[in-house]
C-alpha cells in the first residue's frame, strides 16, 4: 500500500520533481513520507510522519540537492508506524551505503533477520523494508550483482527504489505482485508506482518494470537485465485494480478506471435491482456506480458528499478512530429521501464503514438501501502488503452473504462474481494473485504472521 518514486537528472531539480510524485502517489498511504538524494557521493534523506504535504515545505526542498532521488510514502504493513521505520531507510553496510524505498511484503523476513542477526549485522528498525537494505549494503559484490543476490534471497512481494553508488536502481519480485513502471521526463528517466505519478510530473510512460527485472540508470544510461525468471505469468495484486491503484492510472496496459466501469456493467447484469437512484460510496466506489446506472438506466447522483480531508476509514490504525473517522467522513443529500437507493461500493472489508453509511442513508429517509459491491466477498489474510484485518475480523470471511446483509442492515446484498471481476480488467486469472478472495496463495505463507512481529511489545 505503499507509493515510490525514483528519478535520475543532473540538471532538474530531482527532490521537488519527486514531492510531487509523491503527491500524485498520496492515495496510497496515510502514515510518513520521506525523499532520499544523492550529491557527489553523499547521501541524504528527509523522513517525517504525516502527509507529503506536512513532512515537506520549501525550506526543506531547498535543502535537498542531488543528481538523483528516490521517494517513499508508506502505509505500515510490517513494523510499527513510527519515525524510525519510515522510508526511505538508510543502510550503512560494510560494502556501501544505500537507500531504499519498499512496496510489499516479505513472506521469509523472520527467517531473513534472523540470517542477518547471525551474520553480525544489526538490525535499527522492525520494518522487513531493511532486510533488503542490509542484504544489499553489506554484499561485497558490485552493486548490480550485490542486488541479484538480495533478490534471489527475497521471497513475498517486493517493488523497489534505491539509490547506492551513483545509480537509481529499481527492480521487482519474478511474480510482479506490486505495480513500478518506468517512464522518461526529457531524456531523464523516471520510475514510479503508478502511471498517474509519471503524468504528474510530465514524464511519457516507457514500460512496467517487468517481474524480476533489475533497472540501473546512472551516467552512462538505462541498463536493464532479468535478474529473476518470471514466475509464470505473474501475480499482479487484483485489489490493486478494484480498490487500490488511482483511477487515472493504467494497470498491465488497462485504465483502472475503465475497469472499474466494467465491473459496474457487469454487477449490475449479475445482480440487477428496482431503483430510483444510484449512488456511489465515494470516491472508489464511483467508476462502477456509473457502470451500474448505465446498465440499468437508473439515474445516478452522488448521494453521499464525502469530505476528501478525511483519510481512508479501513486503514485507519485504531479502531476507535476508524469509528469517529467513518462519521466525519460521510453526509447523505437530501434526495436520498423516500428513494429505493442503490449504494455501490468498491468492497466489504470489515463492515463497519458499510453499516454506518447504510444507517446514515435510512435516517436520511431512504426507503430501501440496495448494496451492491465491485468485488467479490475479501476473505483471506494478505501477506502481500495490503493490511487487512486479522482473517477473524474481515466480515465475510465467516459468513454468508445473508449473514452480512443482515449485519450490516441492507435491504439487499450482491456482491460481483470472481469471473465478473476478472472479465472486467481484461487480463487472464493466470497474472494476477487473487488470495484475498480466494484464499489460493501464491506463495508459501508464514506459519505465523503479524503486523508486530518484530516488535519488543
């Protein structure tokens, strides 16, 4: 869930360059933001909790000169969310020092630490995010070779932005389960997590950073080998097309938001509904309530104004905040009265959001509230780097679907079909992790996983 940057350029200004990639990447994090930049053989990195917006002023900008950046906006998924695990991290090894910036997870960091631990090398933080670094900062390799080592020794799902040595280095896990791209801002090259940060910045798309391979862009150009072989066709992260990645990005070649529509189409002829208006749970939930009123030729309106100020409610850390979040997130118009509403939300996680909107639209006095979902139920644990509830509490993975209708007080209840879901991205099942829904990993799995595992608690 988290956002990365890279650029390389000797005459741009690289740190603001990358404030902005961050921006554009902000809908992926909600916890620290941190710019790395390398001038004549000095490293130095920025780091701070909050927004991109809180952690950076001009000041600061200003401060941060170099040929070469890297960014990072984090969600933690390992380790608490404190400064000190923030991105990117800093490694002093014996062979070099890097910084590098990670999105995912590892499936193999407790064995990884422990190795490192062994090796003598100590570890300053519970993010699995300085395993690679350490891997890397302390192989006597060259760096290119240094970094093969590290990424054969990774196991999980790993996109990632470094700089060591002069160079931008960007490579990927061989089943590609994080998004990274490559892109070109004049004749300088640029990586990023997500399309819409490349267009942010002005930078024409080039190509994704393809599973298992190692990018390096220093003085002499891009340089690009397969570190890895691909593993079969890949595993792209399917939550990232219906919930995760922003709308005006583009996915394997697919606009998400387009996808999206689709999977409104699709919901709406797998589970259509007597209504009077369709209304979106925003702001992902929009592209298929616009598919869905489309279908059925049902009027759409927005229905619930959202406030944007507010973070995303299912990953807020606290529970207690989540509650209060959902209530200051969220205020129904007053059209929704005496209608048979259909609500259209991209996914039921936890349920508390979706039981709270549905109370909030019937004390609006909507006559019926008709949910529709964009996904299929979320029912496993993901080790991937998306952090959902422990599997005890995602409310579908439990129930029937009746049995979470009834919790969370619709007056019905669909959700898309898996097969609805894969038509609608127009890519095969083969190259995509689906775990969350069904439960199949692609992976091994650890025996044992928690976000604070590593943490003296």
């Amino acid at each position: 869930m988290c956002g990365l940057f890279g650029i390389r350029s000797p005459e741009r200004d690289v740190a603001r360059i990358t404030y902005f990639g961050l921006f554009a990447l902000q809908h992926r994090r909600s916890e620290s933001a941190g710019i790395a930049v390398f001038d004549q053989g000095r490293l130095t990195a920025l780091r701070d909790m909050g927004l991109v917006t809180q952690g950076f002023d001009e000041q600061k900008l200003r401060g941060l000169h170099g040929e070469l950046a890297i960014g990072h906006t984090r969600y933690s998924t390992t380790g608490f969310s404190q400064w000190w695990n923030a991105p990117p991290l800093v490694q002093h090894g014996s062979a070099r020092t890097v910084a590098l910036g990670h999105n995912g997870n590892l499936t193999n960091a407790a064995e990884l630490r422990a190795q490192l631990a062994a090796d003598g090398h100590r570890l300053a933080t519970t993010a699995d995010t300085e395993v690679i670094a350490a891997l890397i900062a302390n192989d006597p390799a060259p760096l290119q070779q240094a970094v093969r080592n590290a990424m054969a020794q990774l196991d999980g799902a790993f996109s990632i932005v470094m700089l060591s040595e002069g160079a931008l280095v960007a490579f990927r896990d061989p089943r590609g389960m994080r998004p990274l791209c490559l892109g070109r801002l004049g004749t300088d090259w640029v990586v990023a997590s997500e399309t819409c940060a490349l267009d942010l910045v002005g930078a024409e798309f080039e190509r994704e950073v393809r599973p298992g391979e190692l990018v390096v862009v220093d003085e002499r150009g891009v340089e690009s080998v397969q570190a890895l072989p691909q593993d079969n066709g890949g595993a792209l992260c399917i939550f990232e097309f219906f919930y995760l990645a922003r709308p005006d990005s583009r996915l394997a070649g697919v606009e998400v938001h387009g996808a999206r529509v689709r999977m409104g189409e699709r919901l709406a002829e797998e589970a259509p509904v007597a209504a009077d208006l369709v209304l979106p749970i925003p702001d992902s939930g929009t592209p298929a309530a616009i598919g869905f009123s489309r279908a059925l030729n049902i009027p759409f309106s927005e229905g619930l104004i959202k406030n944007r100020y507010v973070g995303r409610t299912f990953i807020e850390p606290d529970q207690g905040l989540r509650e209060q979040g959902i209530k200051l997130k969220f205020n129904p118009l007053a059209e929704v009265k005496g209608k048979r509403v259909v609500a259209v939300d991209d996914s039921i996680v936890r349920g508390n959001t979706t039981r709270q909107i549905v109370q909030m639209l019937f004390e609006a006095g909507a006559a019926e509230v008709h949910l529709r979902i964009s996904s299929p139920p979320v029912v496993g644990q993901c080790y991937y780097g998306i952090d959902f509830a422990d599997p005890e509490e995602l409310i579908a993975a439990g129930r029937t679907v009746e049995e979470v209708r009834e919790h969370v007080g619709a007056t019905s209840l669909a959700y898309l079909s898996l097969e609805g879901l894969q038509a609608s991205t127009r890519r095969p099942e083969s190259q995509f992790c689906r775990a969350c829904l069904t439960r199949d990993y692609p992976t091994a799995v650890p025996r044992e996983h928690t976000k604070l595992q590593f943490e003296k608690v």
